[in-house]
C-alpha cells in the first residue's frame, strides 16, 4: 500500500538500489552491532598504542649499543641499524608510527619482538593459545555444566540441606580468588602428596607430542590441578546464576500451570526451567568465552603453564613491549567478537528477541 | 534503622566481622608494633605465645606483619572502591540522563575497557608507573571496574527517565539538578553502595594479583606481598607454606564478610515478593 | 463559530509524527495527530474520548508541553508557544497534569510531604518553610485527607490508590493552574471510589475556575464529569466530532461516535439490541500509511468513493464533525434517554 505504489522501477540501478535499502532494512539489528562492534576495535587499538607508548624506558638503546660495539660503527648509525631490525624508532613522529602500526594491523601483523628476532606476536599465539584455550575452555565447560545441573536442583528444593550447602560453597569460593586456589592446591596435591605435577603442560623427557596416547594422558595429568583450580572457584559462580534464574523462572504462572497438570519436577525441570533459565546464562558464558583469550595470567605463572597469559606477563616484565602491543589487540579483539557473535545469535534462541 | 540491620543476620555478622578488620587497622600497630629488622637466630620459629604465627625466613614476627598489614590492604580496597564508584556512577549518571552524543561517547569508551582484559593491562600500568602508594594501586585497580558499574548504572537511568514522577518534574518545571539529585539519586542510592562493597572485593583480589606477579613490592607487611615472598622462597618448603596460608586465610574471611554485607544489604534495601 | 471570549488556550494544526528508526536508511513514520484543532476556554471542562491509541494520551502531553508537536501551534492565554522550553517558566505552570498510575507517579523513595513541598518551592523561592506548610494543609483539606500530618509523612506504598490520586490532585493544583489536563485518572481505580474523585475534580473546577481537559476511553465518566461541557471524540488522531456532551451522547453524527455509543450496553431490560455495529469491520488502519481522504473509511458503513479522496468539517446544530458524507449517516438518536 501506500508508498510502495508510487515508486515504479524503471531503471535496474533504481532496482539494485532498492535491494540494497531492503537488505539494510532486515538486517538493521545486526549491522548496527557490527558498526558498534568495529568502532570499539578502533579505539581500542587507539588506546592500546598510546598506552604502551607512555612506559618510559627505551629499548632500542641497548640493542644499539650492542650493535656499536659489535660492528664498530658510530652510535647513530648503530642506532639506526638497530631502529631498522627492530622495526621500532621512538624517535619517529608519532602519528606516523600509529599509521604504520594500524596498517601493520590491518594486515594481520600484530607486531614483533624487539628483544628476540624472528618472533612475533602471531607466532606466539599460534603456539601457546592452544595451550590457553586447552585449560580455559575444559574449566569453563565444566564448571558451567556442573554449576548449571546443580543450580537447577537446589532451585526446585530450595529448603534442603543442599540448597543451604551450595551457599555455603558459593560464599567460599566465591571468597578465594582463583590463584590461590592453585596454590593450595600445589602445595597439597602436588607437593605434599605429589599426586599431580605441579608446574608445565607436559613432561618433554618422557613423551613426544603428537597424537599418541602416552602424549594426551600426559598432557590431561599435567592439566588436572589447573582445571581443578579454575573450576573448584568458579563452579560457583554459575551455581548462585543458575539458582537465581530458575527461582525467577519458576515462579511463572506457566511452572504452576504444568504443576496443576500433575507434571513431576524432574520433568519439570528438564523441559520447562532449564530452557528458559539459561536464557540470560548464555550472554553470560559468551562473555566468559571471549574473556578467556585475555589469559590466566597467574595461574598459568604458578603452574608454569605455557600459555598466552604467561607470555604475555613475561613480555612486559622483559619490557617487549611491541609484541604486547599486538598480545593485548588480541585478546580484545576475541572478546569483542565473541561478544558480537552471541549478541547475533541469541534472537536466535530467545524468540522474544526476534525481530520482523 | 538500627533494628532493621540486626534483625538482618548476614549484614549483621559480615559488618562485625569488617569492623574487627578495621579496629586491628587502626589499634593493631600500637597493641603489636611490628619491627622489621631481621633477627637471624630466630628464623622459622613455630607458634608460640610470644609469636603467635611463627616467624618468617628472616626472623620477623607473623602476626605482627599481617596487623600492620591490613592497613595498607583496607586503605587500597577503600579507594579504589570510591574511585570506582565516584566514576562508575558520575559517568553513568550522565550518559543514562544526557543521551544523545554525550551517551554513546560514553559508550563506545566504556566499551573499549570492557572489552580489553584487565590483568595484561594492570601489568603495563604497573610499569608505567611505580606503585608506591595503597592510592596508586588504587588506581591502578579501579581503571578498569568503574566501566562495568558505568554500564549498569546507565540502564537504571534509562529506565528511571522515562517513569512518570520525573515526566511530571519536566511538567512542573523542576530544574535538572533537582531532578537528577534529589529523584534519580536516592532510587539508584542502594544499588550504588552495594557495589561500593563489591568495588572492595575485586580491589583485593586484582591488588593480591599484581603482588603475586611481583609488580607492587612497596609494602611487605601487605597480605599479598606476604604470599607473593612465601611463594617467592618455594612452597616445597612446609615453613613458607605456613608462613603462607595466615595472610591467605586472612584474605579470604574478609572476602567473605564482604560477601556477607553485601547480600544482607541486599536483602535489606531491596525486599523481594517471597516466591513459593 | 463565533467566540464570546477568548480562549485560554489555542491549538491551531497540530500535526504529531513519530519517527522510529528502524534501519539505517528509512524510517518508520507514525503520524499519529493530524490537524488537529482545539480551543479551550477558561473554566470548562472538556473531554477527549476516543479508543486506545487514537491520540488523545499523546494531545494530553502536547498541551502539557511534554511533547513538542512536529507542526501546529499553540497559544495560551493569547501568546505563542513554540515548546516547553523554549518560553519563560511563569507561563507555562499555567499547565498542570494528572497521571494516570497514581503509584508510578510519585517517587517511591520520597515522603508526602517532600513531593508536594518541591514543586511549590521551586515556584516560589521566597516562601519559607511555614509558609509552604500553611499552603499544604490547605491543600490536604481541600482534596479531602485530613489529618494532614498523617497523610504527609507517608510513603506512596502506604497509601491506597484513591489516596494517592488526591495527592496527584493536590500536586497539581499546587502551582495554581489555569488549565489542568487528566489523563484517565479514574481507570486504575475502584469504581466505588471513582464518583468521589469524580465529585473532587468537579469541585475544583468550580472553585478555582480551572479548566479540566479530561481524558478517557470510558463514557461514562467522562458523561458524568463533563455534564455541561463538550466532548471531543478522536479516531486515529484526528477530532472526529465535537460538540456539547448532551448533544453528542444523544444524538451523534459521525458514523464512528454513532458506533461508540452504540457500543454501551443499555441496563434496561425492554431494550433489545441486534448486537451489530455499525462498523463494515473490527479493524484499526495502520498509522503508517494514512489515507489521503477520511480515515475512517476502511470501517465506515456509509461511505462513498468520494470519502477516500478528501474530508472536511461540517456545522451541524449539535456539533462539528469530520465527515464528507454526513447525508448519508442516519441522525436519529441511539437511545431515546441517552444524553439525559
């Protein structure tokens, strides 16, 4: 009606242009994310180069020196040789080296070690994230799908003793930040009653890495007392959203339409509360996804684990600062996707979301 | 009021035990002075009457390190908590209010901080500059939390702005500052203190994380530091063990009453239908 | 129409569109008041009645000046008004409001006494503390909740809902008014409450000489409380017919009104009705796309060709109405007593 009648296409550019506005019309929801999504990556990578161009010191310095009396050449044209190796010039005007360094970006150089050659940041990642990701994700899983069953249950029994045993859980360990956790743990299981080794991923004196058994049962022994850690202090977390959310969902008129129906509370429970509960859980476990890329940092420097987050700390401590640089856009990036791809795909699950 | 908060068991019981942690902060250095000279003949004491927790690698009193460290503990978690709250809701107050441009500036910055992880970026801050002060960990801290309570703070607004009592201020021709601080503000007011305390809990547990790495060695009697150095000298030892687990449960009963107070006031300034 | 005095406040064309952005490129466009026209004098009491989402909430806010209107003006007491804002404070107190959630209207965490105190303060910066007090137990005793110290010192949640809507009376009559618009102040109330509130307002009309502009969906309150004043019945944003109720009520002309009336059922016993409305369909038409002509047409059991291309007002005896086709439209009353 109206004002599609008085417009006529008569010209296949007006055609094309009316595609165009109808596929913005439909995915309106979406791309206003993505937008949103893009604009916070700029500034983020705005912010992350000044930062780390604020921390004083410099490095090319040393290198120079090094160079000087190396090759024996005057100190400037140590220093530029050392500039051009090291792909770093703090002397160079500033916003140039921000165009260089968002080009670099764009491209998918996320920058190099000015302290060890041949290593860049995308060579850590491709190394040690696996191993990052390896811990983080089984804690993450299992510590959701524990908290998610047991919350569900001392919902519906919320006078037992279990309901109250949960609190109790939930405020302890909701009380020990996660590091610490590990070191009791290292100092009991592992040190104490030696159990559990306590520091690396795998021992590289008995196996080999590959996909040979010996390997994986190494590598799942090695990750015991990290995972263990990790979802010992977070389970409860997931515990205390759970419990809320089901609480919240049971006391719809639809739960005591199924109660007046004769329905059992295993039945209940399984295909009534669970399914509307977890709506709100799942943004939260995105969330959780995307953090896991910034790294355990301590908790992979109690256990010596070789993951991104040590690296990351030793970097800086070391003060290399470029391949940082590039660590941390990193992790933001995942974040803000992982966060942009749940935020499309929850209309997906909630209808209530959807949109025409 | 007084009566309200007895009556309340979880407040009560986690305010008492935060008042004990502050009244050790204060009185605590003149009852049990701590001196920090190393007496070498007596490393590794056990526990006794006249050192109750023992002594350390170089002979120093246990118990005296944790008293005339909580001071410095409770000073970082407090500021950091009120800088994290002075920031939090002023920027939320104002881009929930404003809207416009105003907001989603606002927005795209807050964003920025939830999206980078927090620990790389304490560690470059902490490089950046030396930690000397329970008020420059403070702050290093609380750069990144005020950003989460931004957020919510802005959807209370939101939805306050458009309820009916403040249409009828706008009808009534009540100025903004009005509006602002004596509407808006006292509906927010609880909410704003109960993440004042759960500003406090993540203050300690993102300071004892820096002391862990190594990054924030200004003051060893500070319960993280104590971990940090026991971990430090190697936990095969079972005497760094020991030394280790007093500021560490120390840590965790003052997360817990914290915990404790913010449930109870919780429950208390915000009373909830019962649900069957 | 020819005018014995002038009015208190004008509203000339007020045209309302709402633009909801729905995509990048187009937006959706709600016109939801077309040329509307309204002249409210001075201790009348006017109604609008009309069904949810015809306009009249949003007109409400127009001349409260929470909105601002996208074209149109509005004069009060003779000088133009271009936004709530943009005029001097004095002028525009002149306009009160009545919500109609008494609970959402008042700010949970502040007394009585601290929501009425305020607004009077903020008008008269001079006052001091007793004589504000002085002014509130006027006030308490005028709407009729006496002690007045018992009532002030509550919070919202401890009153009952007839309570707080006197309170809402009281706020606005606060700021002396000369115009106070009511948005369905009684819905949310119990019926057997309703006549007092009803019986207030009146009084108030009469002591104070303000005008009321009462809004409802409900016509039998809105009988009641503008017996001698008119009615303005609105479809989809647009004055449909307005005249003095009694005439309205008895004898409608628009074929809408004449639905709306026919639409209450009678307590009398001898009187059968088919049950049919003199509607060809149920159907509201979207907002969207307004039709150019009569926007009652898709609906409209007397309608023409004609209908769809253009409409303008017409005078009859009773009324003004908006109809092109009124010869068409029978004009015999619903129900005899009717309009009594």
């Amino acid at each position: 009606m109206g004002n599609s009648e008085t417009f006529e296409e008569k010209t296949p550019f007006a055609k094309l242009l009316r595609v165009v506005q109808a596929f913005f019309v439909k995915h309106h929801y979406i791309l206003s994310k993505i937008a949103m999504s893009i604009v916070t990556m700029l500034l983020t990578m705005v912010m992350i180069f000044f930062l780390l161009r604020m921390i004083p010191g410099d490095p090319v310095y040393q290198y120079a020196i090094g160079i000087q009396q190396q090759r024996r050449i005057t100190f400037e044209e140590a220093y530029k040789v050392a500039v051009q190796m090291l792909h770093y010039d703090p002397n160079e005007n500033i916003l140039r080296a921000f165009l260089r360094y968002f080009s670099g970006l764009i491209q998918g150089d996320l920058g190099h070690s000015i302290i060890e050659t041949n290593v860049s940041a995308n060579s850590l990642i491709r190394t040690r994230l696996p191993w990052t990701l390896f811990l983080s994700s089984c804690a993450l899983f299992i510590s959701f799908f524990v908290g998610i069953t047991v919350g569900g249950y001392v919902a519906q029994h919320r006078k037992g003793l279990a309901n109250k045993a949960a609190s109790v859980y939930i405020a302890l360990s909701g009380s020990i930040p996660d590091y610490l956790m590990a070191l009791l743990l290292v100092i009991n299981l592992a040190y104490k009653y030696k159990l559990f080794p306590a520091q690396y991923n795998y021992d590289a004196f008995s196996v080999t890495p590959g996909f040979n058994l010996p390997f994986i049962r190494d590598v799942l022994w090695h990750g015991c007392l990290p995972i263990l850690a990790y979802s010992l202090v977070n389970t409860g977390n997931w515990i205390m959203q759970m419990r809320g959310s089901c609480i919240g969902v049971l006391g719809e008129d639809y739960i005591l339409a199924a109660k007046a129906r004769g329905l059992s509370s295993r039945t209940i429970r399984s295909r009534y509360m669970k399914k509307n509960a977890l709506l709100p859980l799942v943004t939260s476990l995105g969330m959780a996804f995307g953090g896991l890329f910034g790294g355990a940092v301590l908790m992979e420097s109690i256990f010596n684990y070789p993951g991104l987050g040590l690296e990351i700390s030793g970097r800086i401590l070391s003060k290399d600062y470029m391949v940082v640089q590039g660590l941390i856009f990193f992790s933001g990036f995942m974040v803000i996707l992982v966060n942009l791809l749940v935020e499309m795909i929850y209309p997906w699950i909630d209808p209530r979301v959807r949109r025409e | 009021m007084i009566k309200r908060i007895t009556s309340n068991v979880q407040l009560t019981v986690g305010l008492m035990i935060m008042a004990m942690f502050v009244l050790v902060t204060f009185v605590g250095p003149i009852i049990f002075p701590y001196d920090p000279n190393p007496v070498v003949t007596e490393i590794y004491l056990p526990n006794s009457l006249a050192h109750p927790f023992g002594t350390d690698w170089m002979g120093r009193d246990v118990f005296r390190q944790m008293i005339g460290g909580a001071g410095s503990v409770f000073q970082i978690a407090f500021y950091a908590a009120v800088i994290t709250v002075l920031v939090g809701s002023t920027l939320g107050i104002l881009s929930g209010y404003a809207g416009g441009k105003i907001d989603k500036i606002i927005m795209a910055v807050t964003n920025i901080f939830l999206s980078v992880p927090a620990f790389p970026v304490y560690l470059v801050l902490a490089s950046i500059m030396t930690l000397e002060s329970p008020l420059a960990i403070a702050v290093v801290v609380s750069a990144w939390s005020w950003a989460g309570l931004c957020r919510a703070i802005r959807v209370q607004v939101l939805s306050l702005k458009e309820r009916d009592f403040i249409q009828i201020c706008k009808v009534m021709r009540m100025g903004t500052g009005h509006i602002i601080f004596k509407e808006l503000m006292p509906n927010i007011l609880s909410y704003i203190i109960i993440n004042f305390v759960i500003a406090m809990r993540s203050a300690i547990l993102a300071s004892v994380g820096i002391m862990l790495v190594g990054l924030a060695s200004y003051d060893p009697t500070n319960w993280g530091a104590i971990v940090s150095a026991a971990r430090g000298r190697g936990l095969i030892n079972p005497m760094n063990v020991r030394i280790l687990l007093y500021p560490l449960t120390a840590i965790v009963i003052f997360q817990v009453a914290a915990l404790l107070v913010v449930n109870g006031l919780d429950e208390l300034l915000n009373p909830r239908l019962k649900v069957m | 129409m020819e005018y014995i005095r002038e009015p208190l406040m004008q509203l000339k064309n007020i045209n309302m569109v709402f633009q909801k952005q729905s995509s990048l490129l187009t937006d959706k466009k709600f016109h939801v008041l077309k040329d509307v026209n309204l002249d409210i004098f001075e201790g009348e009491i006017i109604a609008l009645v009309g069904e949810s989402g015809c306009g009249k909430t949003t007109l409400g806010k127009i001349i409260t000046g929470l909105y601002k209107p996208t074209s149109g003006d509005i004069y009060l007491e003779g000088e133009r008004m271009t936004g709530l804002l943009s005029k001097s404070i004095t002028s525009y107190n002149k306009v009160q409001f009545i919500q109609q959630d008494s609970y959402a209207a008042l700010n949970p965490v502040r007394t009585i006494y601290q929501s009425l105190y305020a607004p009077i303060k903020t008008k008269n910066r001079s006052w001091s503390r007793s004589q504000i007090n002085r002014k509130l137990e006027e006030l308490m005793e005028v709407i009729g909740l006496q002690p007045a110290d018992q009532f002030l010192s509550k919070y919202p949640h401890q009153l009952s809902g007839g309570q707080r809507q006197r309170i809402l009376m009281a706020r606005a009559i606060s700021l002396d008014p000369k115009l106070i618009v009511a948005d369905e102040p009684v819905s949310m109330i119990d019926v057997s409450m309703r006549l007092s509130l009803l019986n207030l307002m009146k009084s108030l009309n009469k002591r104070y000489n303000m005008s009321f502009v009462y809004i409802s969906h409900d016509l039998s309150t809105t009988r009641y409380i503008a017996q001698n004043g008119r009615v303005c019945v609105m479809y989809l944003g647009e004055i449909v017919e307005m005249g003095q109720i009694k005439d309205v009520i008895r004898s409608p002309r628009h074929p809408y009104t004449r639905a709306l009336i026919q639409a209450v059922p009678v307590p009398d016993p001898d009187y059968v009705s088919d049950g049919e409305l003199p509607l060809k369909s149920m159907q509201l038409a979207a907002l969207e796309d307004r039709p150019k002509g009569c926007s009652f047409y898709e609906r409209c059991l007397y309608s023409c060709e004609a209908c769809r291309e253009r409409v303008y007002h017409r005078d009859t005896p009773t009324a003004k109405v908006l109809c092109s086709h009124l010869e068409a439209v029978p004009d015999k009353p619903i129900y005899e007593t009717f309009g009594e």
